[in-house]
C-alpha cells in the first residue's frame, strides 16, 4: 500500500508540474 500512495502521489506531482508548465501526462 505504501508503494501505491506513494505512486498516486508522485503522480499528483507530475500533473501539477505539467500544469504549470506543458500539459503532458503518460498514461
């Protein structure tokens, strides 16, 4: 579970870094 959360929250990084700056998510 801890890998998961910590996979989601990397994730959340991820998007609001790319809204700042390029709109680029890898699904």
């Amino acid at each position: 579970m801890d890998t998961k959360k910590s996979d989601l929250n990397s994730l959340i990084k991820k998007m609001k870094v790319d809204q700042d700056g390029l709109i680029e998510i890898d699904l």
